[in-house]
C-alpha cells in the first residue's frame, strides 16, 4: 500500500508540472505571406456517375488452381451452372511389372472433399451423383481456360460403375469400370517407366456430378484438393519364373500442381447488357460480371474538365474511389455469399493467350476492394490506374476492366502478398445498377496544378 500511495503522488506531481509548462502558443500562419497565392493547390472532391455494363468473363484461366471445382447450382436470377474437373493420373511406382497376362480385380477412386459451396442450408447433404468419363485430348501447357476441352474431347462412355451418390459428407469412394482398369494393367513397361508417355495413352478422367432434378432451385459446388484423390487398382499379378501367383496393389495419384482443368458451363450470359438497371450482379467463376470501360470514363472526365476549364495535363489525383453500392438482402445471411475482396481487373492477350490480372493498385492501400457492410458499398482505390488513364497512350486492353473476386497469397520467406483472380469458388453479389437511387459512384479527390 505505501508503492501505490508514493507512485499516486509522484504521477500527481508530474501532470501538474506538465500542464504548468504547456500552455505555448502557437502561430499556424507563420510563413504563409512568402507563399505566392497562385502556388497554392486547393484540393477538391467531385462524385460522378459511373458507367458500369454487365459482361461475361470469358476464357477464364482455370488450369493451374488449387482446387477441382466438380457440382452444380441453379440460382434464380443467374440460371444453372455446372462445374466439372479435368486431370491427369500417373502411377505411383516406376519400374513397375506388371507381370504376365495380368488381370484387373477391382479400381477404386478415393476422393476427399476439401470445401464445399451451397447457399441455402437444405443443400449441403442433398444427393449428388458423381460421373467419371475418360478423356480424348491430352491436358498440358496449352489447355488452360475453361473453353479449352470440349464435349467431342470427352469419350461418351463411363467409366464409372453407376450408383455413386455422393451425400455431402467428407469423402466419397467411386467404383472405375472392369473394363478401365484393365486398360492401364495393359500400360507397357516403357509407358510404366515414362510419366511422359503415360500421359499419351491415357489423356486424362473428366468429373462431373448432376444437378438437382427438374429444374429446382440450389446445388451444391464440391471443392477437392488434387491432392486428395487417389486410385488404387488391384489385379492377379503372376511371373512364373519367379513363382509368383498372386493378387497385388497398385496405386494412381493425380499431379497437385497440374496441369488441372476446371470446366464451367454458366447460363448468365443472357443477363448481359450495356446499361444494367436496378440490379448489378457479380457471379464468381466465368459468369456476369461488372464491366467498366475506362475509354468512356476517360471521355466523361475529359468533358467535365472542359466544361469546368480543367487543363486535365494539371490535373493531380489525391484519390479516385470506385464505390459500388448494395442494399441489404431481406435475408442477412445472403450476406455471407458476397464476396469479400472486389478489385478491378484487366483482360489482355498476349501471344494469342488471355489473361485476366488485378490491376496493380490493389496492393497500394490496406484492404482495398473490401466489402463495407457498415456503409454498403465496395470501396475501390484506383488512384494511381486512374491518373495513368488520363495521362493516355494506354492499349485499349488496359482500359477494359472486370469488376472480380480477388483472393491473396503471401510467400511464406519474404512475407510479399500476391493477389489473383479468384477463379475456383462460386459466389454470388447483387449490387446496385446504373438507374438505383444509390448507383455505382466514381469520388474523385483532386488538385489542380497553376
């Protein structure tokens, strides 16, 4: 007790001597006189409208991706879409000998469900029925976007023993047909040796599960890890000049770090249009997304400036703020199916490729892009993008962007953050369009140069 008395007097007397020493005045407008007026910049802050149309993201790169994305989904406002998966297997042992007019026994495919997307809560253990087919077109360096592999490279025969249904659960056991499994114990000692010429005769296995019956509402999106699926084939294994005679394993394996193809088939392209009304939809994968052409915000900005004797070459942004405005859904919980993080991103080919990138203001400030559920809106900080915009000499596929889910990675040495087109996981937001009370908003924050 007598510690705390002598530090309760000690902290007494030291605020009482600092306020006796703090009251110093102070003259803000010292120096302001040396300043001639025409050096001063006034900063000033303008909202316009922004004009946003709604655009299929098309030849989405989906091949090198965590995750293979295998369901489906009917939304009421988007339509049906149906995900399926592409990849590659390759035995897990090399040099292996299969023997002597070997027979295949049985193949099972072991998959584990990483993830799993639904928006209502009925449908996460709703039945799905899981299809294997075997494929026709080789998956490498070139087949990357998810038009790449078409129907006629998908043999119309399953391979897959029917009746597997897959409820929901964290795993699922699907039974490969006789007639498969016999085809890779016929594999020959050079294709068993050679992962490169294993991949020439067999190409590859295409996953696809149905949708619900009829044409119900909901679905379920199933996320599986390439990593977590395996085959293991049993077979009569007999050498008779080493006595052998006897049933062996084998297991199968798919390359986690692909190529692996993710295929979606989106029905929402009858929703695109140039000037989107009340509503503005953000679906994730390849579907609709928000699409601003910065050539004509380019050109609205220009009118505004001569209208209002702006010289744009003096123009200096402090910031420019895309806001994009939603209401609050008459169910909360849709909430949780928006995405977190939207950013713009550029579309660009290069070398006959196609690429869709976020542009590189996404890394500028803290939590750019992220939802604001407080204020309703998206908040997007594109200053630096905007200011080269207006600066001109831009390709016109730098002025083409999507509005798309961005997810992040950092490297686990240096701590760097690299963000991406978030191209696996199904989501869903419905923003404001272009005639909402509260539409989509550019908030430019600027001085202008004497």
């Amino acid at each position: 007790m007598i510690k705390k008395n002598i530090l309760s007097s000690a902290a007494a007397l030291l605020v009482a001597t600092l306020l006796s020493h703090s009251c110093i005045e102070t003259d803000k407008t010292t120096g302001s006189s040396l300043l001639p007026g025409d050096n001063i910049l006034n900063v000033t802050s303008t909202t316009f409208d922004l004009p946003v149309q709604a655009k299929v993201t098309d030849s989405l790169q989906t091949s090198y991706i965590g995750y293979l994305s295998v369901g489906a989904y009917n939304d009421p406002d988007m339509g049906l879409v149906t995900t399926s998966a592409a990849f590659r297997i390759a035995p897990s042992l090399s040099k292996h000998n299969f023997g002597e007019n070997p027979v295949a026994k049985a193949l099972k495919m072991y998959i584990s469900i990483d993830n799993k997307t639904f928006f209502d809560e009925n449908d996460e253990f709703i039945p799905q029925n899981f299809k294997l087919y075997e494929l026709l077109k080789d998956i490498d360096s070139t087949v990357i976007y998810n038009n790449s592999v078409k129907q006629n490279d998908i043999s119309p025969a399953r391979i897959d023993n029917a009746g597997n249904i897959f409820f929901g659960g964290d795993s699922l056991v699907i039974e490969v047909s006789q007639t498969f499994a016999q085809k890779l114990v016929e594999a020959s000692q050079e294709e068993m040796d050679s992962t490169e010429l294993f991949y020439k005769k067999f190409k590859g296995l295409y996953l696809t599960a149905d949708p619900k019956p009829g044409n119900q509402a909901g679905g379920r999106i199933n996320l599986i890890a390439p990593g977590n699926i395996y085959f293991l084939l049993t077979y009569r294994h007999k050498v008779a000049s080493e006595g052998i005679d006897k049933d062996s394993t084998i297991a199968y394996y798919v390359n986690e770090n692909g190529p692996n193809l993710n295929l979606y088939n989106h029905s929402s392209a009858t929703i695109e249009h140039p000037n989107p009304g009340n509503k503005l939809y953000v679906e994730g994968l390849a579907g609709v997304k928000p699409y601003i052409d910065f050539a004509q915000v380019k050109s609205n900005l220009e009118g505004w400036a001569a209208y209002n004797n702006i010289d744009l070459s003096k123009l200096i942004i402090a910031k420019a703020e895309v806001r994009l405005p939603f209401e609050y859904p008459s169910d909360y919980k849709e909430l949780n199916y928006f995405p977190s993080q939207l950013f713009i991103s550029t579309r660009r080919a290069n070398s006959g490729r196609i690429s869709y990138e976020p542009v590189e203001d996404v890394s500028f400030t803290t939590n750019n892009g992220y939802i604001n559920r407080s204020l309703r809106y998206y908040s997007l900080d594109i200053s630096s993008y905007l200011q080269k915009v207006l600066k001109g000499n831009q390709e016109s596929s730098y002025l083409q962007t999507y509005v798309t889910p961005i997810y992040q990675t950092s490297d686990y040495y240096s701590g760097a953050v690299y963000y991406y087109l978030q191209n696996y996981l199904y989501s869903k937001a419905t923003l404001n369009g272009n005639t909402a009370q509260r539409n989509p908003k550019l908030v430019l924050t600027y001085a202008v140069l004497p």
